[in-house]
C-alpha cells in the first residue's frame, strides 16, 4: 500500500527547510566582499573615472566574455537594462515586431514594448521554449527579431530557430536572464543571437543583487549597445559622427566587482546542480506516464531546476500541493500565467496615451491580446510541475527529494 502523503494527514519526508534555491546568493562569501571593499577603499565606484581607478566592471565583461564564448561583453544596470539595450543595438522600434515566448518573465515582451514594437507571442514546447514550427507561422513582413528564452537553466533547441532566423533574415536576441552558463551542443547560450543579454539579478545563477550584460560576436552591435546604455556615445572609440540619443545603463564598479567574485564560481556552482540533477532526473524517468521536460543538451543544462509533466492540470496541481506537503517543494512557474497575462500587456497599457506600440499609425491595425491565445503553451505550462536544485544540496537531502517523488507519484496512482 502506498504510503499516506502528508497533504493527506502523514508524516512529512523532511520538516528541515531545503537550502537556499538562488544559485548566486549560494556563492557569495569572502570574495565578494574582497572585491566590493577594494572599490569602496579606492573611492571609485563610477566604472569611468575616479581617484584610483580599479576597472572592476571591465574585467568582469572580459571573464565573463571569454567563458561565454564570445567576443564582446558589456556590462550593465539590470536584466531588463540588458534585453532593452541588445533591442536598441538590433535596431528594433515602432513598425517593427518580435516573437516572444509565450511562457516567459514580462521583461522579455515588456522590452519590446519599450523600444515601441510589438511582441508577437509564440508557442512553447515541452522544452520551455518557442516551438519552431508556430515560429515560423507567426514571422511577417514586420518581423524584426526573434527572442528565445532559456528559462532556468535549459537551453531552447536553437538549431531550428537558426534555421529560420537565416531562412528569413530576421536577427535573434537571445534572453539567458535566467541561465548563464547554460550550454547548447558545445556553445554556450548568448553565443549564438546577434545581440544576446544575462542577468545578474539576485535570484540568478551569478548575482550582483542586480545586474546585466549584452553579449554579442558583432563589433557593430556592441558599438551600438554601447552607445544606447550610455547617452548614445562610446567613451572607448569617440565618433561623435555616430552618436545617437541614448539613456543610462551603466554597471558601476560595486557591481562589476561583485560579480567579478561570482563569475569565477560559475563552474563550481554548474558542477554541484548538475550532480544533483542528473540524480533527480533519474529517479522521475522511472516513473510511467511521467514525462521529464525535453532538454536538447541535458548534460549542458544549468541543473539549477528538474520540471517534468503529468497528464493533466488537475494531477499537476496536486503534485505541487503534495510534494510541498512532503517538504521539497513544488511549484509553476509565473503561477501557470502566460506573459500576456499580465495586465499591462494583455490591456496595452503605455505610460502615455496615443504612443507606438499599440496606438500606432505604423501598423496596419490593431493588435488584440487574449487569454486563449497559445493554447499549446498553457496545457504544457498547467500540467507542469518544478522543482528547485540549489548547489548546496547534500546527498541526503537529494535523497529526501527522490523519496518524496517517488512517495507521491504512488500515493496519487494508487
């Protein structure tokens, strides 16, 4: 007989709260604070100029460059500050569109929207991101770019998405807010768009409490983010005939040398997810009609979450109450809400009236946004069920997280 689950009146696994589940915050110790006090001993903190000039923030862009695999890195305020900036060097704005996930933070069709263009929403797959085939239904004449979107640590299968990409001559803005490190097939992700952006925000696989970077191979491109997260110039290469009208988004050294700290970790923290994981993700493959979601790379993956599939909303539901109940935790992400989901997005709220987007004379009508929009993507969000990996797990509490799976799954088929 199967065991009676906690939700149910039984014993819990584990009363012991798990370890923290946000990647970076794991890993802040001596080093961070190294780092951040030679700053504030060096009365430099702006990233430009000071009494004693450290260049935190340009080291950190050249590590973080050289382990992500491409040739240009850049710095700056945010993950949302990153997304707008690699928009702006895209040379997205009002006219044009971008198909967005429909499974994803609201930063990544927000930023869209700031640069005055419309998300487009696309279908996801049972890998969490845009599914290639309604992709390539949604391009149009205005289609400027497209944005993937690793969500927590699994890279999106992006051999297809290239293909279409190319097949059509539209650019890719890669959002890896949520899982640098990540790899694809031997590349890591945010080397393989045009103009691609991480974020450093607390929750993050490396944190600076806030942060971002652009990452880009293009020379072009990272003049241009350059420029748009600095007043529209570039105070490396001055061409003041190339200058635009730009805003401010520069990372300042306290925060470059945070996470100077935390990207010399990166690889340690991957190595302790993974292991874990790669356990986790066992345990769930032995169990019928469960299905794990579908990794293209999954020994590249981050492991920094292990999601899986069951039949229905109702039995996803209370998977998620029953595996809380048992003390490891359980959860959908953004609730089991679609981006579009959010107010300001599905009522095309701008902060001024008759403003592109939305009340636009470049576009050849309005849009309409509604909730049965992407009805694939919620039925594989709704029957979803996620569980946190932190890098501090013991074995032991890796073995509380399989028995409490195993636990469940008999206690909700018998």
């Amino acid at each position: 007989m199967a065991e009676k689950l906690a939700i149910d009146g039984g014993t819990p696994v584990r009363t012991k709260p798990m370890p923290p589940a946000n990647p970076g915050e794991t890993a802040i110790g001596d080093e961070e604070r190294q780092q951040v006090l030679e700053v504030l001993e060096a009365h430099s903190p702006f990233r430009f100029y000071g009494p004693k000039l450290l260049r935190k923030a340009e080291q950190f862009e050249k590590e973080f460059a050289q382990l992500m695999g491409v040739k240009h890195a850049l710095g700056v305020t945010s993950g949302t500050a990153a997304l707008k900036v690699a928009l702006t060097a895209a040379g997205v704005g009002p006219g044009d569109e971008v198909i967005v996930p429909s499974v994803t933070f609201i930063a990544s069709a927000g930023t869209v929207v700031m640069c005055r263009a419309r998300p487009v929403f696309g279908e996801i797959g049972t890998d969490m991101g845009l599914d290639p085939a309604d992709l390539e239904r949604k391009i149009t004449k205005r289609t400027r770019a497209i944005m993937p979107v690793h969500l927590l640590g699994g890279a999106v299968d992006m051999d297809p998405i290239l293909a279409i990409s190319r097949r059509h001559g539209i650019m890719i803005v890669e959002d890896c807010a949520q899982s640098a490190g990540a790899l694809y097939k031997g590349r890591r992700v945010g080397s393989m768009g045009e103009v691609n952006a991480f974020s450093l925000q607390f929750q993050k696989v490396i944190t600076a409490g806030e942060g971002g970077v652009v990452a880009t191979n293009d020379a072009k491109l990272h003049d241009r983010a350059i420029r748009a997260h600095d007043h529209g110039i570039n105070r490396w290469n001055n061409k003041p005939e190339e200058n635009f009208v730009g805003e401010v988004y520069r990372m300042s050294e306290m925060h470059g040398a945070f996470a100077l700290a935390q990207i010399r970790k990166l690889e340690n923290n991957l190595a302790a997810m993974r292991r874990h994981n790669r356990r986790v993700r066992e345990a769930v493959s032995e169990l019928k009609g469960v299905q794990l979601r579908t990794l293209a790379d999954p020994d590249g993956a981050t492991g920094q979450t292990v999601t899986f599939l069951v039949a229905n909303k109702d039995l996803a539901a209370k998977w998620r109450n029953a595996l809380g109940a048992e003390g490891v935790g359980g959860f959908v992400l953004y609730g089991g809400n679609m981006v579009f989901e959010n107010p300001q997005i599905l009522n095309q709220r701008m902060p001024t009236a008759h403003a592109c987007p939305f009340d636009c004379p470049l576009y050849d009508g309005p849009i309409t946004y509604t909730r049965e929009m992407c009805p694939q993507s919620r039925d594989i969000l709704e029957r979803s069920v996620w569980l946190y990996i932190s890098p501090l797990l013991a074995d032991e509490d890796t073995d509380d997280i399989i028995k409490a799976i195993r636990k469940v799954y008999r206690g909700l088929t018998d």
